[in-house]
C-alpha cells in the first residue's frame, strides 16, 4: 500500500466540501489544473472519488412523485 503525499492528502480533505478544483486548488495554493492532475493520480493510484448533492444543506427537499402517464406532456415537454 503507498502512503499519500501530504499534498495528496490534503486535497482530499478539502474536496469534501469543495464544488469545483478551483476551490481545492484555492486551499493548497495552487492552479486547478495541478489539482486536476493530483486528482488523477490518485485515481491511478486506486483511490476514487464520487460526490452527492446534498440537498438539505441549502434547504432544499427532494421528492419522488409518482404521476399517470400523459401523452400530451410528453409532447409538451419534448416538441417545444
């Protein structure tokens, strides 16, 4: 197993709260593009990063909602 680089490491901490690599690579001083080949890196190295959307957090709520199929909004929907 290969230990991470500090650099490594810390741009995983702060992809937990980053959107963009622009806000990981404004934490470690340093250009996005760098940033995006760390990520890369990392991913090689078997180290794979996924994100979810947290709705909640910016007070949203997510809904499922169950409707009958209708012809017209299809055609509504898709045709405008």
């Amino acid at each position: 197993m290969q230990k991470l680089r500090e650099l490594e490491y810390n741009a995983l901490k702060y992809a937990v709260v980053a959107r963009k690599y622009i806000d990981i690579a404004r934490s470690l001083k340093t250009t996005p593009s760098y940033v995006s080949k760390l990520i890369t890196g990392l991913e090689r190295k078997g180290i794979k990063i996924y994100g979810k959307f947290d709705y909640a957090s910016i007070g949203l709520i997510e809904y499922l909602m169950l409707l009958p199929f209708s012809q017209d909004i299809m055609e509504k929907t898709y045709h405008t």
